[in-house]
C-alpha cells in the first residue's frame, strides 16, 4: 500500500498546476505582487505560507467539531495569527535583513485569502491528514508562482539571481552589460509582476485549454 | 503577368494552409482586396482601415522629415554651445542643410525601420498563429513610435518596448480595434518606465550626447520643460518662435507646433480625426494653464517654490513645448482607445489636456505628462461614454413618462404620442 492514496496524491498535486490557487483561482495575488522584486524574499515568502497553512489547517481541521460555526473565523484567525507571529520572530531573529525587505507582508500572511480560503473550504470538513496534504498543496501551488515570479523579476530588472550577478556588473560595464543590455526597471515595479502573473496564465491556459471559460 | 495577378496567385495557392494570412497581408497591402462578401448586403467604400492609416501617415511624414532636420541641428548646435557660441536658428540659414539631413537620417531612419521590423513581425506572427488576416493597426503605431522617443533611444530597447507593446497593449486585447490602451503610448510608458536614464535627463535629446558626457567634448541639450522644472528659465537661450516652429530639443517629431498644427488641420480636413477632441484638449490645457498663472499672481507661491519655473511659464506656451501638442492631434484622437459619443469625445479631451499640463507641473521626475494623461483617458473613455449615453437614455425616458398620450381614433391605430413638446 502506498503512503499516498491516489487521492491524497491529487491534493497535493493540483494545486501545483491545474488548480493552482493563483493563475487558476486568482487569490493571493497582493503578495506575489509585492513581495516578488527578489527571488530570495519570494521564496522565504514561499515557505513561510507553506509553513502557516501547513500547521493552520492541521489545527483547524482538529478542532474542526469544537469551533462554533457562528465565530470560526475569529477562531482562524488566532491561529494563523499565531502561526505568523512564530514566523516573523524566527525571521526577525535569524534573517533581520530579510525580514526587513519582507516587511509588513509577514504579518500580512494574516490576510492572505489563500490561507483563510483553504481553512474554510477544506480544513473544516476535512481530517486533518487530508488538510495537511492540502494545505502544503496550495501553499506550494502560490510559492511555485512566487518563485517563477521572483525568478524573472530579479533576473531581468537587477542582472541578479540570489544576489549573484549573474549577467555581469551593470557599473563595471562586465559580463552581458558590455554589449550595451541594461536592466529593465519597470520589472522592479508591483505593475510588471501582475503583468507576469497575466503571461504564466496566458501560457498555463494555452497549454490546457480545458482550463478556459466559456463566454 | 503583373506583380498583382502573382500575387493573387500566391494568395490562391496558400490558401487555406497556415501561412496564408502573411500572403494575404502582402497582397492586400499593395492592391484592393479583390472579394466581396458573400451573404447579405453590403457596402463597398474606399476609406476603409488601411485608407484611414495612410491618411495618418500622410500627416505625420512632415513632422518626421522635420525630425530628421532637427536631430542633425540639435547636434551641431549643442556642438557650438560647447564650444561657447550660440547658433540662432535659421530655416534656410542654418536648418535644411544637407550636414543636418545626413546626421539626422542616420539617427531617425534605424528607429522607424527597427519599429516598423519587429511591430510587423509581431503582427504578422500573430495573424498566422490566430489564423486571422494580418491587422493594419501597426502602420500608424510603427510611425508614431520613432517620433515620440528620444533621438539616441538604442535600438534592441526600442525591439523590447515594440514587442511588449504590441502583445501586452493589442494581442492580448484582441488586436487591432479591440485594445483599450493606445499601443504607441504604451511602447513610450514601458520605456519610460523600465529604462528610465535613456528617457529622460538633459543628455538623451541630442544626438551623441550620451556617448560623449564626461569627456571633453561633452555636449548637452535641456528641453524647455527641463530648463522650467528646475527653476532656471533665464538660462534659456530659445525664443518663443524657436518653440513655435520646433527648433528646440525633445522628442524626434514633438518640436515643430507649426507641423503639427498642420498635420492636425490636413486630419480635421479628411474627417480622420476628431476636431473635438483636439478643441477640448487645448481648451483644457489653456484652463489648467491659466490656474496656474493665477496662482502666482496672486502670489501663493514665490520664486523659491520648485514648482514656479513651471507654474510660472505663459499658460499658451504650454501648448508649444514637450509633447503636448503632438500627443493631443496625433494619439488622443485615436478613434479606437479614446472616446465615441460626441459629448464624451469633449469631457475626454479636456481631461486629456488638463491633466497633461497637471502632471507637467506638479511632477518634475515627468516632465512629460502628455502620455501618462492620454494613457489615463484611455482607461475612463468606456466609462464616459457610458454615462453620456445613460444619460441620454435617462432624458429621453423622463421624456416618454411625461409625455401626454392622446386618446386612439377608434379604430385601434397608433396613438399620438407628444413626446416632443415636453
């Protein structure tokens, strides 16, 4: 017997591609547009969520037949308060710069409606194996997009990956910079990243076509 | 057997395969489409789309051979400055000559061709994926684009700003007449905004002032706007005549008002474009002018305020400097992305004009807000255009509701309906 059924296979899987929470779902958008400038800060960003909605739907999904229904989402919202007050004092203690650049958007995992949508519409019908595997899913299936977001972002408006210059020194005039290449600073501004979120769907829906709406 | 029959040839003999929208395009280019349609009535006119983007270009060649003159000028005249004299423009003097022409063609002619190359490539690559016809929206666009950048903008920047321009600001939209944003302003804001150094600045106006800053034979050329953002008019060597007939540095095709304004007249003539719009927008440009005039008047800001060199500056001369007068005639009046009724094309002009001159002189880090105004209007002219026909319905609803209905003849017809008299 596999550790995995097929099914609990298809929870962590969907999200990745075809059901992935923000080129199909369109949620979570605000943060893989702020944060996205630097590849390292998306994918702290990305284990971050992958972390709360991890840990968050397992607890969610405990205490499941407890919570009354008429104040869960105060109940939710404790516990990924919680959760990303634990994330932002580990940040603040062992990565301060990077918690710096993150800034807000930390705390602001809180209000990430990925996080809220999945205690809702999973976690609390679910168990909490089931929620976990779905919680890792989605929050997979966001920081996969952050990552190739932050990819392009970094590469093509500062000639870094990870701080590496990888494309040579814009002052030194080295590497692709002596041929006359410049950095792209729009891709540096929030606008370019919605515009790189538009291009993933653009691609992800040319490939599946089932994925598009009729109208 | 002429070139059209060899084309029609080639059209016949790829027709139905993948490649035939691209021979298509090249026939239809040359010649008038030899099909009519096949169902239904219709009517056969000669000013269809490609007519009316001809009729563009037509108006835009002076402002471009202008351009050529002026890009050579500017260099040569930077080149005195930096040697201590001062050149007076002259027409014939000084302007049309042949040093001036072959300098500027050099610069100018690698923009319009780059810009024509890779927009058409994108178009034409489009039409075969989408198995549609190749769409004319890029001859005009492909023009408009070398005339609104900087002289020494390089080239594979201007392939980039092209490329993303055309798919992000068109295809994506559906392409030609379906985009709500006018591609040419959006090739010119990605610039703007992704390689900021070449788009701004006292370098980037004359020809080879970049190459040469910091060396000894530096040369340099402030636009007017320049000059007034930071507050140091009385170093400016130009007349208003100067700024009138367009011997001044900016933008390739921005500098001659005089062209413009005949390119604008020759548009109005052929009913291309819309009067209105362009009214409106100068009216809106004189009213924020003047409001600003006013305010130094009556002395709320002194010379020591950063914005005084602009707010300053005679309300009418807004419209001779910067891009102000050839974004009004040439990309407000785009009849796709900007306004369609009648009243809307007013309210959008003025918009267009009044905010222009806003950002102008409020904002220095964009001394050129004409795109940025033209590009916001672009967004509301739907919006416009839907308040002015829902109010039109709502009049003539209250219209009908207080109009009297006169009793029917008896014999079970139309009842009189005085709706008029209401």
């Amino acid at each position: 017997m596999a550790l995995l059924s097929k099914k609990d296979t298809s929870l962590i899987l969907d999200p990745l591609a075809d059901n992935n929470p923000i080129t199909i779902q369109v949620l979570g958008i605000c943060s893989a547009l702020a944060i996205t400038a630097e590849l390292k800060a998306s994918i702290v960003m990305a284990l971050s969520v992958v972390f709360v909605l991890g840990i968050g739907n397992v607890v969610i999904s405990l205490m499941r037949n407890i919570i009354p229904s008429k104040i869960r989402i105060i109940v939710q919202l404790v516990v990924v308060a919680a959760l990303v007050i634990m994330v932002d004092q580990v940040l603040k203690a062992f990565a301060y710069e990077l918690s710096k650049t993150l800034s807000v958007f930390v705390g602001l995992i809180i209000t990430n409606c990925i996080i809220m949508g999945r205690f809702e519409a999973f976690a609390l019908a679910n168990g909490p194996w089931r929620s976990f595997l779905d919680g890792i899913g989605n929050a997979a299936g966001y920081g996969l997009i952050l990552v190739i977001i932050g990819f392009f972002r970094e590469l093509l408006g500062s000639g870094t990956l990870l701080g590496f210059k990888v494309l040579g020194d814009p002052i030194e005039k080295t590497g692709l910079y002596a041929t006359g290449y410049e950095n792209n600073g729009f891709m540096l501004l929030s606008p370019m990243a919605l515009i790189v979120v538009g291009l993933i769907i653009w691609v992800q829906r040319s490939r599946n076509k089932a994925l598009i709406e009729e109208n | 057997m002429s070139l059209k029959n060899n084309l029609h040839n080639l059209k016949e003999k790829y027709k139905g395969k993948k490649m035939a929208p691209a021979f298509n395009a090249i026939h239809t280019f040359l010649y008038a489409p030899n099909e009519t349609t096949h169902s239904g009535s219709h009517v056969r006119a000669v000013d269809d789309l490609k007519r009316t983007m001809n009729t563009v270009i037509m108006a835009l060649v002076p402002v471009l051979i202008f351009g050529i003159f002026n890009a050579g000028y500017q260099h040569y005249a930077a080149v005195d400055a930096a040697n201590g004299a001062v050149r007076q423009a002259s027409l014939f003097g000084n302007f049309l000559t042949w040093e001036n022409f072959i300098m500027g063609a050099w610069t100018v002619l690698p923009l319009v061709i780059v810009s024509y190359a890779v927009g058409l490539a994108v178009e034409f690559l489009f039409a075969v994926i989408k198995g549609h016809e190749v769409e004319e929206g890029y001859l005009v666009t492909g023009m408009l684009v070398p005339l609104i950048v900087p002289i020494d903008t390089p080239l594979w920047m201007l392939a980039v700003a092209v490329i993303f321009g055309v798919v992000i600001g068109k295809e994506v939209f559906g392409g030609t007449g379906m985009n709500i944003l006018n591609p040419a302003l959006t090739i010119r804001a990605f610039l703007f905004f992704a390689y900021p150094t070449w788009m701004s600045g006292d370098k980037v106006w004359v020809h080879q002032a970049v190459d040469l800053a910091g060396g000894p034979d530096a040369i340099s050329g402030e636009t007017i706007l320049g000059y007034l953002a930071q507050n140091k008019a009385a170093e400016m060597t130009y007349s208003v005549s100067d700024m009138f007939f367009g011997f001044i540095p900016g933008s390739v095709g921005e500098t001659s008002t005089i062209l413009i304004l005949l390119g604008g007249l020759f548009l109005i003539y052929s009913k291309i474009a819309s009067w209105r719009i362009m009214v409106s927008a100068v009216l809106g440009a004189l009213v924020m002018g003047v409001i600003f005039n006013g305010v130094v008047d009556a002395g709320w800001i002194t010379e020591t305020s950063k914005f005084y060199g602009l707010m300053s500056f005679d309300f009418w001369q807004h419209l001779i400097v910067g891009g102000l007068a050839f974004g009004i005639v040439y990309m407000a009046t785009d009849p796709v992305t900007g306004a369609q009724t009648n009243r809307g094309k007013w309210i959008y002009g003025f918009f267009i004009g009044f905010i222009s001159v806003l950002i102008r002189v409020f904002n220095p880090a964009y001394p050129e807000g004409v795109f940025l105004a033209i590009l916001l209007m672009n967004v509301f002219a739907p919006t416009i255009d839907h308040y002015v026909i829902r109010g039109n319905v709502n009049r003539r609803m209250k219209r009908a509701k207080n109009a009297t209905i006169l009793p029917g003849d008896g014999e079970g017809k139309a009842q009189e309906l005085k709706a008029e008299t209401v």
